[in-house]
C-alpha cells in the first residue's frame, strides 16, 4: 500500500483537465499514419503530446518510477530503437519502467510508454520485451486513444491509455472484491486500463509483430507474448478452482478484448507473413541480455509498498503489521489494504487517513464525517496504540442513510490509519464481524519478529537442477504452491527447461 492519490481519483483529476482542452476543439479530419486513412478526429498530433505530456505527471503521483538506472536505460534503448521503426518516428518517445508488481503495459497519446517490473518478471528474452512495448507503440501510432475520444466525445487516462494485451487478471485470489467494496481500490494497473475494442487490440497486436521485423526481431516472439497473458489466464483458473472459487470470466473490462486464444491464432497467422529468408534476417532473441538485465529485480511487492507474507502484512517503512483471519485473502492496491472473506460479501480496508484530517481522534472523525447524524465513538488500545471504534450513521449523494463502522488507528510515526468495515448486507456484516474484529486486533507496531520475516524478494537466474522445478521449489520463499509459481515465471506450463539450462528463481533479498 502506497500513500498516494487512488486510480479512481486520478482518473477522475486528469479527465476533468484532459476534458476541456479536447472537447474545445470542434473535429478536425486527420491522416491515420499507420491505415493512410483521413478519419475525424477531436484530438490533433499536438493535442496528443499535450494531453500525454499532463497525464504523464498523473501517471507518476500514482505508480513510482523504477529506481533502478541501468534497467531504465535498458528499457528505453530497446523502446527508442523499437519506435524509430514505427509509423510514427518523429514523435519524443518516453519508456518509462514502473514499480508495480501487477503484470500491465500500457500507453499514453504522444508517445509515453509503461512496463511495469511485474509483467518484465513473466518474460523470456529481449525480444519478448520489444513485443510488449511494440504493441503499446502501436496503440499510439495507430491513434486509438484519440479514436476513443473522438467516439465518446471524453478524454482522461481512462480513455487515453492502452491496455497490455490483456493482462489484469484476478490471479490473487479477490474476485470480485472490487465491485463488492465499493471505494476500495481496485489495483492500480486496472485503473489505467481503457476498454479498447476487439479490433484495436488486434491491429496493436499486429503493429507489434511488424515493429519486431523492422527492427530485426522474429516477429514471432509476439506469439510468445501472447503465450505469456494465456499462462497467466491458466495459472489464475487454475488457482482459483483450488480455492474452490469461480475462474475469473470476461465478465468485466476484458469482455471487450478479444480472448487469449483468438489472438495467438490470429497473431500465429501474422506472424508468418515476415518469413525469414525474404530480405528479413532476425538476430539472437536477446534471452542472455534480458536475464542479465532482470538479475536482482524486486518480484511481487516491495518493502515500500508493504510485504503480504502468508497471512501478515508488514510495511517496513510504515512500520506497523497486520494479520489476515485464517482462510481470508489480503490485496495490496495502491491506496487501501484490502482483506476480504471467502465468501467474498465482507471485508476489511485498511487506509491512511488523509492528512488534512487532524487533532484528536473526535477532531479527526467529525472532520471526516461531517455529515453524521449518528455518531459513537468507543475509545480502544490495539496492542499500545490508541484507538477509537466508530458506529455512525451518515446520508449518501442520493439522501439516503448509510451505516458507517470503522476504526482509527494511531500508528507507528505519528501517522493515523482507519479500518473500514464493509460487507455486501447486514447479514453478511453479521457473520463476518468476529473476524473483522480479529484482524483488527491483529493491528501491531512491527516487532523485531516482523522486521525479520519482512524480507524482500528477487529474481536471480540459476542453471535447471536435475531435479526441475519441483527441486528449486523446496528452496524457494514462495510457499505451497512454489513450483507451480516459478513453472508460470519460466514460461514452462507445458515444457520444463532441460537441466544445465538458465532460468529464473525467486530469493529472498539479503
């Protein structure tokens, strides 16, 4: 959990800037560079960089740039070569790695490129990498965020920025959570994604696997990326039917993008039309470079988000910890610590308090809810640190009265935090408060115990034991399922790595 502005909030910020500067202009009729095709278009060239140069600010307030120089600098001689190739060369190109564990891409109008470290974690080899960040070029070449607003006549990172190829999925374990709890945030990746068409994700696709051959890559490295976003859609089904949950299904934002399988047969077909040997010469895919590359890359959190280790939490910066009741999920989002029961109709969101709210918890709690006509406070101590349990009774936008339960937390630093409690009804609030209650009282300043089990971890490449995965996992930090989880880090869901051969592993950071 970062201390920043949420993905809803930011979204809602940069549409409300974005939309004016867009919606002043009547529609114009540009040239697409990638069809040769005039089409009417609210958004000219300099509106794009313009409206990308803003949103790129936002992007920054809400994700955190990789503080890792050399892979920066990797990252971005690999994105300049890749658009030098593409439709739209003359553009001020900016590849910017960002540190997040969620495995997305994605692109702003004007040529600002995303990667995130969770989704360079799940590739093979440089040539992997340029197909994602081929495909986001194309999203920009081919003018798909400005389609989108000249089509809703809306502008906003919402509408502007590009999807990676598909990749959000439910793979920890949360469902529905984020319909379920309302303000919760719901990842931030996810709050970037823009509903692109089937079409639009396909012709990305395609630019990709083109931008590839141009720049002496086999195209049919897009094929593996692709492959990439399948094992990540098989891995999450597959946990969630151990869990004994539903498998994630296209009934959210994905239902707008063309399934997995539709586009490895299409890109398969794409693929093959830059043969080698017809005037296409393709280097080495890179696999040694990209290894080197990622050597010590953080995987999953990192201690300056907060660490979920079983059923804790730890936040080393932050410096307090917290325990998850036993068979309940834990999602770190970018604004809230969430912790939801099985059933999924009840959980728990654990957030800063914002720090315009201060003075006494009384001062703090009518500050937040100055529109409380019920209000009962029950002051508590959660292992030293003060406390106040609140029931309030307060009227939403539509005038009608909402119970509120929560509770303030001063922490470790001088810093306040609240619990929300939330569930689907009061029927669900019932049966999930005793563990609501516990996981509050769970609520600690990190002991030495903690600080010790809040370990970061790393990916480093090892050469494949005789034994396969199944040996590497007995040594690995990442629990029951370790050697399923390093088969979907090492691309090997169907076909392990002969031994002798590198690949990567998960450490933990010293």
């Amino acid at each position: 959990m970062v201390l920043c502005l949420g993905p809803k909030a930011l979204l809602r910020r940069v549409a409300a800037a974005a939309l004016l500067t867009t919606l002043a202009a009547c529609g114009t009729v540009a040239v697409n560079p990638v069809t040769g095709k005039a089409e009417r278009t609210v958004m000219d060239e300099a509106s794009e960089i313009a409206e990308g140069r803003k949103a790129h600010a936002q992007v920054l307030q809400e994700y955190t740039a990789l503080a890792d120089p050399k892979l920066q600098a990797y990252v971005n001689e690999l994105g300049q070569r890749l658009a030098k190739a593409s439709h739209r060369s003359h553009l001020d190109w900016h590849f910017t790695v960002l540190d997040s564990p969620e495995v997305n891409a994605f692109a702003l109008p004007g040529g600002y490129v995303y990667i995130t470290r969770g989704i360079m974690a799940y590739l093979e080899s440089e040539a992997d990498l340029a197909g994602v960040i081929g495909h986001e070029i194309g999203h920009v070449t081919a003018r798909h965020g400005a389609q989108r607003a000249t089509r809703q006549q809306t502008a906003g990172i919402g509408v502007l920025a590009a999807s990676v190829l598909g990749a959000v999925l439910e793979s920890q374990g949360l469902g529905g959570a984020g319909q379920l709890l309302g303000q919760a945030s719901q990842g931030a990746a996810a709050g970037y994604v823009a509903s692109y068409g089937r079409e639009q994700e396909l012709q990305a696709d395609g630019l990709g696997a083109e931008y590839l051959a141009r720049s002496h890559y086999d195209p049919k490295n897009m094929v593996d990326v692709i492959h990439v976003l399948k094992n990540q859609e098989r891995f999450a089904a597959e946990q969630a039917r151990l869990e004994g949950r539903a498998a994630p299904s296209g009934s959210n934002w994905l239902a707008s993008h063309p399934s997995n399988d539709q586009r490895l047969s299409q890109i398969s077909q794409t693929a093959s039309t830059y043969a080698a040997g017809a005037g296409n010469s393709y280097q080495d895919d890179g696999r040694a470079r990209y290894l080197a590359a990622i050597e010590g890359l953080s995987y999953g959190e990192s201690a300056e988000q907060g660490l979920s280790r079983g059923r804790n939490f730890y936040h080393p910066g932050l410096g307090f910890a917290l325990t998850a009741p036993a068979g309940w999920k834990m999602q770190n989002g970018t604004d809230a610590l969430i912790l939801s029961n099985p059933e999924q109709d009840a959980g728990l969101l654990l957030r800063p308090v914002p720090a315009k709210f201060s003075g006494s918890h009384e001062q703090i709690l009518r500050q937040m809810l100055p529109q409380a006509e019920q209000l009962q406070i029950d002051k508590q101590s959660l292992n030293g640190l003060p406390a106040s349990h609140v029931n309030a009774v307060q009227r939403n936008a539509q005038g009608q009265r909402q119970a509120i339960q929560l509770t303030l937390i001063s922490g470790p630093n001088k810093a306040n935090y609240m619990l929300l409690y939330r569930a689907r009804d009061a029927n669900a609030m019932a049966r999930a408060a005793r563990r609501m209650q516990e996981a509050e009282a769970s609520f600690r300043a990190m002991t030495p115990a903690d600080r010790a089990a809040a370990k970061p971890w790393v990916l480093r490449s090892a050469s494949m034991p005789a034994g396969g995965f199944a040996q590497l996992a007995k040594n690995s930090p990442l629990g029951e399922r370790a050697e399923a989880q390093l088969l979907l880090l090492n691309g090997a869901l169907d076909l392990e790595p002969k031994p002798g051969q590198r690949v990567k592993v998960v450490v933990t950071s010293p």
